[in-house]
C-alpha cells in the first residue's frame, strides 16, 4: 500500500490487538506487530505481518504507531524508554483509561514533540473493521485528518474532539450506558426466573423487542438536570419503579439486582419534588 500511513505498527497482541492487526492485513497495509510475551503473533505473520523483537524496532518500521495494551500503566512503562525518540512521529492510544490519563499522556506526549491522539474502541474484537463498528478520536484535529484513511479499516473514525480526554470520555459514558442496559437486562431475567416464567420467551419474545424498541426513548429522555421531559410524567414513572421494586423483593430476588431501579427512582422523586 503507497498511501500515507500505509506501514502501521501495532503494540499489543491481547485479543483487540489482534483484531485490530487483522483488519489492517485485511485491507492491505503493512503491519509490524510487538507483544510483551512473544509468541502470539505466528497466525499475523501467516497472513503477512512482521514481528518486531522491541518496541523500538516495531515503531521504526511504521509510519504510525497505534498502541493497544492492558492499561495506562502498561502503556508508559512500554514506551518510557523510547519514548524521546518518538519525536515527530504520530501514534494513536486504543488503550482503554480514563479521561485524566489520556489528557496526562497528550502532555507527556507533546513534551517530547509526538503527534499524538486518544481513542475509544466502540466494538468488540469480533466486530472490528464490520460495518457497525467505528472509533472515537480525540487531539489535533489535523493529526485526525491524516491519519482516519489509514485507521478506517479498523471501524468508521470519529473525532469527538480538541481535548484529548474526550475520546475517553464518551467511551467510558457510552459503556456505563451499556452496563446500565446489562444490570437491567439481568434484573429482568432474574426477577422472571424467581416466579418460574419462561425464560426463553421472555427473553426472545418480550425483554428483546422491548428493549430494542425503547432504546431511542431512553437515549433521547437521559438527562442530567432535575427536570424530566413532560411525557415521562415523572410522577407516573415514580409509582412503576415502586411497583417493579416491590415484585421484585416479592420474589426475592437479590436486592443488589435492582440497584439501577432504586438510582432511578431517587432521580424521579427529585423530578418531582422539583415540578413542585
């Protein structure tokens, strides 16, 4: 591949390194691959990458250095000691960490002159470089430009954003959404198995399309303010979280279950308290 940014050299081979490694083999550019534990690479190189014995052999051999190890402390104990000679060159943090620690490493980044942005892996290793999947950015919108055509095979690119803890930040929001749609999901089956339903229709018959259904309804009525949009009639919605609570301990279904309906309904007593 001639393009810009056509070498591309990847730091860790966990599960998403690889999948990451794997799309750009896929689409053609050329890949060097590193790992702390050596070994993980033979069915990259099958497919055409070159493993790097360093890290530093690995960032030589690309125009762009994307990282993607187990956490933020792993990242500056890989590339502390190289990290001086990185200056001028561009890489791109996939790490998973928090919006301190990408605004942190942006400033230790720049002290030595590197072009750096943060990112934000919206999929799973089995869905990168589908079609659903796609990719938060954040720092210099110019480094973004010149290097989202390289990055694009990996899933749609994305820039959130000047500030460099952005990427970060909408990563971690996006997944305690997730989390929030998860612990519900689970109280719902929980509190279905108590009673001796059918799990599987409940689930695939009515938890499923339910969900599906009231997700843009639930996106669109998140709200951080005390007010909640008139048609969620807060005081309605106050007495169905009550209700849902008490079949809930009427089953006896754990208590911790149902912490997110207890969050919820604290957020509508307020709603209400403040519609007066």
């Amino acid at each position: 591949m001639t393009t810009q940014h056509g070498r591309i050299s990847i730091l860790g081979l966990g599960a998403m390194g690889r999948a990451l490694a794997g799309a750009l083999l896929e689409a053609g550019h050329e890949v060097t691959v590193w790992n702390r534990t050596p070994g993980r690479a033979g069915d990259l190189v099958a497919r055409g990458a070159r493993e790097a014995s360093s890290v530093m052999e690995a960032i030589e051999a690309g125009d762009l250095t994307v990282v993607c190890l187990l956490d933020d402390a792993s990242v500056r104990e890989t590339l502390a000691p190289v990290v001086p000679k990185l200056a001028g060159g561009t890489l791109v943090n996939l790490t998973s960490g928090s919006v301190r620690q990408a605004r942190e490493l942006a400033g230790w980044f720049e002290g030595y002159g590197v072009r750096f942005l943060s990112g934000g892996i919206m999929a799973v290793p089995s869905t990168v470089g589908t079609e659903g999947a796609f990719i938060l950015y954040s720092g210099p919108r110019d480094v973004f430009d010149q290097v989202a055509p390289a990055l694009g095979p990996l899933g749609r690119p994305q820039w959130v954003g000047e500030d460099p803890g952005f990427a970060a930040l909408y990563d971690m929001a996006a997944l305690s959404g997730m989390y929030g749609m998860s612990a519900g999901a689970a109280h719902a089956v929980a509190l279905v198995h108590a009673e001796g339903g059918d799990m599987e229709a409940f689930r695939h018959e009515v938890l499923g399309p339910w969900m599906e259904r009231m997700l843009p309804f639930m996106v669109a009525g998140a709200d951080v303010s005390e007010t909640v949009p008139e048609e969620y009639n807060p005081a309605m919605q106050a007495t169905g979280l009550e209700n849902i609570l008490s079949a809930s301990g009427e089953a006896g279904v754990p208590a911790e279950l149902a912490g997110h309906l207890r969050t919820s309904l604290w957020g509508m007593r307020r709603a209400v308290l403040a519609a007066g």
